[in-house]
C-alpha cells in the first residue's frame, strides 16, 4: 500500500470519528465565543476591580464593601422567568436578549472606565453593581441558549469549549488586564475590556436560534410556577436535588482551603502557589474539561458522571499525601495537576447533566435554580472547612473531603435509570 493510501484511508478515519465531528462542527466555535463573552465581566467587576480600587488608595473596609457588586450572581433566577417569557424583537427569544446584554454590557464597562474610585467611590459601585446585574442576565440566557441549541450527544463538549472560552475571557479581563493598567493606566484598560466584549457578540449572530417549535410561557405566572411544576413532577426530583448539591460538594470542601494549606499547611511561597496552584491549575482544567467533554461523546452521561466522579473524589487524596510528605514540588505539581484535571472532568458532565434536566420551554428559569442550588453546598456547608482543620489537621481533612464526595457519587448509581433515560432524551 503506497504512503499517499495510508494517509487517505488515515484521513478517512478520521473524518469519520464522531470526536473529530463535533470538534469542527460550527457550534463548538460559537460555544467558544460565547464563553468568552460570559467569563469577561466577571473579573472587571471583582478582582480586578479590586486591584484598580487598591492603587487607588481606596481604604480595605470600602474595598471589602465592594465585593457586594456579586450579588446579582447569586440572585439571577429571581429574573431569569423573564428571559424565559418574553421575546425580543430581534433575533428570536434566546439570541435577541443575548445580543441586547451584550451591548449593555460594553457600553457599562466603558462607563466604568470614565469613572474615578477617588472622586466617585458610590457612583463606581453602583455601576459595576449594574454591570454585574447585565453579566448575570447574560449568563442565564446564554445557559439557556446552550442548553437549547445543543444535541444531546454534544452537551458535554459544548460545555467544555464553554469553559475553555470563559477561562480564557478571566485571564483577559484579570491577569492581562492588570498588565495593561501598569503601561496605559486603569481608564484606557476599562475602554479596552469593553471592546473585547465584541467577540461575544460575534458568538451571539453566528449561532442559529433554537428550535421555533419551541413555544414560550404564554404569561408570567406560567414564566414564575411552569418549571416548578415542569421539575417536580418527574420521576425521583426530590433525590435529583439532593444529588446537585452534593455530586460536587468534596471537590469545593478542597477546594475551600487549597491555597491556605499550600502556604500554611507545607509552606510553599506565593509565588510557587500563584504560577503552579493558579497558573497551571488553569490550564488542567481547561484540559480536564476538553478531556472531558470528548469522552462523553462515547461514554454518555451516566458513565461520565461516575467514573470522573470517581476521580474528583481519589483526587483529594493526592492532597492528603501531600500533607503527609510536607514541601515537595513534584508532589504539589502532581496533586494541583490531577486535582483540577479531575474538577475539569466533573464540572463537564454535571453542567451536561444539569442542561439535560432542562425543558427548553423554561430551560432560563431552570438552569438558574438548579445551578445556584449546585453553588448552595459550597456556601452553606464549605466554610466549616477552618474549624474542621483546627480539629484533625490538613492530611485528615483532605481524607475527610473525600469522604464527603461518597454520598454525591452513590447518588449516580442510585439515579442510573433517571440519568441513562436522560441521555436518551426519555425523561
């Protein structure tokens, strides 16, 4: 066989893998760019505007206030029923009011960018606080767009290129914007961050609308109790719920106190913790996440949640030797590797699994209660996490954390019949 037939018969394969098909589909790209779109304003509004705030000489109890700007992440299913009943009229339901975010949100940070945290402390607050509010109503309808536009089989590496694009976004609107403040200053950063929101609109007008058949909440009331109703009258919801709030709950009990141990516990500096923790943490997890995203292709979703949960799980034990051994770099490299590797994997197939929960009737709606029901474990239970250490130690609360993770995963095998006829779209 002549080397020009091995390569055709190579290419041929190729072609024909359903990995590389839903790589080089066009939505995969939008998915990209509407990431990006949805991870910028979050830094602007918190921890880079904390920095601008700092050298401005802003004192720590009114840059402690300002991380009340966040509100409206926490908040945004209580708006969400309107984006789910109401259509603009341009563009269709789920692209017009992302289009229409998105043009507020430029227009918001370049308005930041004219304001001055010495002069107008208040006036800056209250217009990061409205950004804030347009980047989590951004957030509910491009979840709501995902969810809609996705087949079942690309769920889970849409949401992995989704966050491989919003993870890219963060670094823009932190690391590169703390960068271009020290060359051209904090006002000319802001107009620039503004700019970049561009490619979020690209995102917005190269996608195709949902399905038209798709028909909204004829009325506010059915906006409001429709996917109340719609949820609990499926088989099992009552456990579902459980299971969201617990799937990821040893992963953020880790999570919680991760770079406390890595300074405190074995005494690693900041610089080791900000370029391996923070830096190389980022790119397991975009990794993890595409890994993650590719497998499920294959594997499906019930597969996917028990094995990567699986793997979040043992993941913490890596930090429990890491106690055990004290400073070392290759076991720390080794540890924040497979840690966020694994977090990247999960995170992939519980947002697929979330999506796949969604009618797409309410799937706004819905995506944002069960969504902020997955955060509630983390804001409830994880700051127990100090005194649990205080009392057993960092190598005992690690394996702690990875008993916490065994309820979230039997839930999988307990719910293998809901999430299988999920998957085939039966329930």
């Amino acid at each position: 066989m002549s080397d020009n037939t091995k390569s055709g018969n190579i290419w041929s394969a190729l072609k024909g893998s359903p990995y590389l098909q839903a790589f080089t589909n066009r939505r995969m790209a939008i998915m990209v760019l509407l990431g990006f779109g949805s991870g910028l304003p979050l830094p602007l509004t918190a921890g880079t505007l904390q920095a601008w705030l700092t050298t401005a000489g802003i004192d720590i109890k009114t840059i402690g206030l300002f991380s009340l700007v966040g509100l409206p992440y926490t908040l945004k299913f209580l708006w969400s029923p309107f984006m789910d009943r109401f259509v603009p009229p341009w563009l269709g339901r789920r692209r017009g009011w992302i289009v229409s975010v998105q043009i507020l949100l430029l227009i918001g940070i370049a308005v930041m960018a004219l304001s001055s945290p010495e002069n107008m402390p208040l006036a800056l607050a209250v217009i990061a606080l409205v950004v804030a509010f347009f980047s989590a109503s951004q957030d509910i309808v491009i979840d709501a767009y995902r969810t809609d536009v996705l087949p079942d089989k690309e769920r889970g590496l849409g949401v992995a290129v989704f966050i491989f694009g919003y993870r890219i976004a963060m670094l823009v609107g932190g690391a590169l914007a703390l960068i271009m403040s020290d060359r051209i200053g904090w006002r000319n950063t802001y107009f620039f961050m503004a700019l970049f929101m561009i490619f979020g609109m690209l995102g917005a007008f190269a996608g195709r609308e949902p399905d038209n058949k798709i028909v909204p909440p004829r009325t506010m009331q059915e906006a409001v109790w429709g996917p109340l109703k719609d949820f609990f009258t499926r088989r099992s919801a009552l456990i579902i719920i459980l299971f969201i709030v617990l799937y990821k709950l040893g992963d953020a009990y880790a999570g919680a106190l991760s770079t406390a141990f890595l300074i405190r516990g074995v005494n690693f500096t900041p610089t080791d913790v900000g370029t391996i923790n923070k830096g190389m943490g980022l790119v397991a997890t975009i990794v993890g996440a595409l890994f993650g995203g590719t497998l499920m292709v294959k594997m499906g979703l019930f597969r996917s949640l028990w094995y990567f949960g699986i793997l979040q799980m043992v993941s913490n034990l890596s930090f429990m030797a890491l106690a055990l051994i004290g400073k070392s770099y290759p076991a720390m490299i080794i540890a924040v590797a497979f840690e966020n590797l694994s977090s990247g994997m999960g995170s992939t197939a519980f947002v697929a699994f979330v999506m796949a929960l969604c009618n797409k009737r309410f799937s706004a709606t819905q995506f944002a209660l069960l969504s902020s029901l997955a955060v509630l474990g983390r804001v409830v239970i994880s700051p127990t996490s100090g005194y649990i250490v205080s009392y057993i130690g960092w190598a005992n609360f690690f394996f702690f954390t990875t008993v916490a993770a065994l309820p979230g995963l039997l839930l999988v095998l307990y719910l293998k019949r809901d999430i299988v006829a999920l998957d085939e779209g039966k329930m």
